[in-house]
C-alpha cells in the first residue's frame, strides 16, 4: 500500500498551488544566480550597465546578453506550458531546464533588419549611440573638436541657413549641452575650420562663409571661460574662404586650400600663435592642385592631405607637407580613391577615413591609409554603420571615432555614432613611426 501511495504521488498531476510554488522556487533560483557576486564583481557590473546607457555594449556581451534573455523568455514559457503536461520529478525538472537553457543559449538570436553580424572579439564595431541632453538640429559642414573629453561643435548649415551656435557632447555620458557662452561670438558659418591648441585649453576658427560671404577672420574660444574673441593679427592674412583645412604643429596654425568662391586654392598660410602673425609660406616640391572640401591631418610632422575637389574633379590623391622643411611630397597610390566632403583620423600608422562622396554618390564605407606601406587597406567591420554621407565630422576619443551630422543630397542629419576600434584594428602596426619620404 505505501508503494501504491508513493507511485501515485510520484505521478500524479501537480495542483496549481504546487505548480505556481515551483515556478516561483525556480524564478527565485535564477534571480539568485545573478545577484549572487561578490562585492568587486557587483561593482564593476554597475559601472558596465552604467556606460551601456551610453556606449552600446561590447559584442560579446551585448550578444551574451541577448540569448540569456532570449533563453530565459524561452524557459519561462516552458514552464508555463507544464500546466498541460504531466510534471517529473523536481529534480529532474531542475536538470532538464538547465539543459535546455544551455543548449537554447546558443541559437542564433533573430535581428531586426538590417541584420548586425556577431563580431569577433578583436574586430572593430559601428552602432548608433543613444545621447540626451539638447542636441543640435540636424546640419551639416559644421565642425567638431574634442577638448578636456568634450566635443565641441560649431556652426554649420540647413536648408534654412548657417548657425553661429555652439553646442557640447561629453563623451562620457553622451549628454549634450549648449553652454553660455560670452565675448564676441563668431558670425553664422560653415565649411570653416576649427583646431584645438591643447597647450592654452583654446579653439581656434577660421574661415568659413555663410551663404554668398566668405570669411577671412579669426576667433579664439577659451574652453575654460567659455569665452569667444576675435583675434587681431598682423602679416599677410589669408584671403576669405571656406572648406579650407587646418592643423597646429609648434604653435604655429596651418592653413591649406579651399576656395573664395571663384575658384579653389591650394596656399599654404602660417600663424604665429604665440605673436599673432600670419606669414605665407614659401612651399618647395610639386603642389597639391588647388581644391577644397578636402581633409587635412597631422601625422608627426608632416600635413597630410587627400582628396578634394575643385568644383570640376573629384581628387583621391594625397599630399604631404614637410612641416619641418616646407617641402611637398605626392604618395604614389594605385588605386587612388576619389573622395570629398569626407572626414579623417590618424591612429597609429593608419589615416581612418569615413564617408564623403566619390565624385557619383555618397559613402558609408571605411577607409584605412596605412602610412607604413602607403597602401589602402581593406578591414571588415561588424555593427549598424552610419548611412551614407558627406559634410559630416569624425572625432577620436577614448578608443572610439564618433562621427556627428552630415548631408547626403536629401536629408541633414543629427545622429551620433560610434565606431568602437580594437587592438587588432590598427596596433598591429608600430605606433611610433615616422613616414619615409625617399
């Protein structure tokens, strides 16, 4: 009789009140085994979810994060649907859901489209950052700069006009703010120039236009008083003009290209920082053809400039300026890639270029300059990439590009992203190195 009895308890349906103890026993389980840490461990996962607000999370664990709550979703409804089956033992239970849960945590998780490819560990990452704060209105040929872990971003345009305003993104926390400023704020501008003199915590903008009106004048923001001032200088000054570039070495500011809205320019203009004088500069070599919207980038000692055009052609070719000798330099490259209206990075010993237009349409690929081989090279890249366009701008910070705003024929955007780079992106190659002219 007492075996008939444990037979019967053994298989005999659960009630609901059984039932529903049971799920919560094993709710509680889960739960558990996710606050069971020790202290260091709890801390660092608070500071993981607290970036996540901001940076989306590594591959890995993104993904990681996305099964787990995909298998517990699947397991919940398991249990549910245990109501209308005849229940094992608990502990067979317990066993069974645990394998299910570890064999269902390996499926593939459903994407909405376009579908993100799982990424490697050391492969490089695009998503679209989630920001908050007061962001600007969407706008293009404005420019972007990164000063104390803040990214500063000036003027720009719409189909409405140029703006003189100025907003910040802490890249910390991806919160923008648009600061009082004081002093005697610039005009509303675009396509002008601005760079960051570290030494003195200053912004310097030159250039630029808005409408029908070129530029020639120059500003200087102090990130630490928030306040504009036109800079009076003496020397041969610049002729007005915009989507010129801009670079400072040995506190002295570079000016190269652009146009006046005639025609393009390829002069090479110096400023003292240190008096205020500007001087033309004396180039040897053979010159850049003149151009505009092209990028200009610090490597070493040596001003680096690709692509461009002069209203006519789209330019893939790149140019360095011997800084130390005022010497030009033209990179044999095959195949060159016509590019304009772009933005570039140096890392390491490779220019990372993202966007612009190929003189056809516009471009949402990455391109990477190896200055060790003067070749391009061809990296795959995991994530949701910005879509394509020009007149945008890509900044470094902190291990990230964060590319900001831009155009791309129809619309004007206002959207950040971050593309998240890997020691196997780019260290591969040795960082200090000096690019051989001969």
């Amino acid at each position: 009789m007492s075996r008939q009895l444990q037979s019967f308890q053994q298989n005999r349906r659960p009630s609901e009140s059984e039932q529903l103890r049971q799920q919560t026993s094993m709710s509680n389980m889960s739960i558990n085994s996710k606050i069971k840490r020790s202290p260091s461990s709890t801390t660092s996962t608070l500071q993981s979810l607290t970036s996540s607000v901001v940076y989306p999370l590594s591959p890995s664990l993104r993904w990681s994060s996305m099964q787990r709550r995909r298998s517990e979703d699947q397991s919940n409804k398991q249990l549910g649907n245990n109501d209308k089956k005849q229940s094992s033992s608990s502990s067979s239970q317990h066993s069974s859901s645990r394998r299910d849960r570890t064999k269902r945590s390996h499926d593939p998780v459903p994407v909405s489209k376009p579908a993100i490819s799982v990424a490697p560990a050391p492969a490089m990452y695009w998503s679209r950052a989630v920001t908050y704060g007061h962001a600007p209105r969407p706008i293009r040929a404005h420019t972007s700069v990164v000063a104390n872990g803040v990214m500063f971003v000036f003027g720009g345009t719409d189909n409405k006009g140029g703006f003189a305003k100025l907003h910040t993104l802490d890249l910390d926390t991806f919160t923008w703010s648009k600061p009082t400023v004081y002093g005697d704020i610039p005009q509303p501008c675009r396509a002008h120039s601005c760079t960051v003199y570290e030494e003195e915590s200053k912004i310097y903008l030159f250039g630029g236009g808005d409408g029908p009106r070129y530029y020639n004048h120059l500003y200087v923001l102090d990130t630490n008083s928030m306040t504009w001032s036109r800079l009076q200088t003496t020397g041969p000054t610049p002729s007005p003009r915009r989507a010129h570039v801009s670079v400072i070495w040995r506190n002295h500011l570079y000016i190269f290209g652009g146009g006046d809205g005639v025609h393009a320019l390829n002069d090479v203009y110096s400023l003292n920082l240190k008096e205020n004088v500007w001087s033309l500069v004396e180039t040897k070599g053979g010159k850049p053809t003149s151009r505009g919207y092209h990028t200009g980038t610090l490597v070493g000692d040596k001003f680096v400039i690709y692509g461009g055009s002069d209203g006519h052609t789209c330019f893939g070719d790149v140019h360095l300026l011997d800084l130390g000798t005022y010497r030009w330099h033209t990179v044999s490259l095959d195949p060159q890639v016509p590019r304009l209206s772009h933005s570039s990075v140096c890392i390491g010993s490779y220019l990372f270029v993202t966007g612009g237009h190929d003189g056809t349409h516009y471009c949402s690929d990455l391109l990477m300059l190896n200055f060790v081989t003067m070749a391009w090279e061809i990296r795959k890249v995991y994530g949701q990439a910005p879509t394509a366009r020009g007149y945008h701008t890509m900044v470094m910070y902190d291990s990230r590009l964060i590319v900001f705003g831009g155009y791309d024929g129809k619309h004007y955007f206002d959207d950040v992203y971050v593309l998240d780079l890997s020691g196997n992106a780019y260290l591969v190659q040795v960082n200090n190195f000096a690019i051989d002219l001969d």
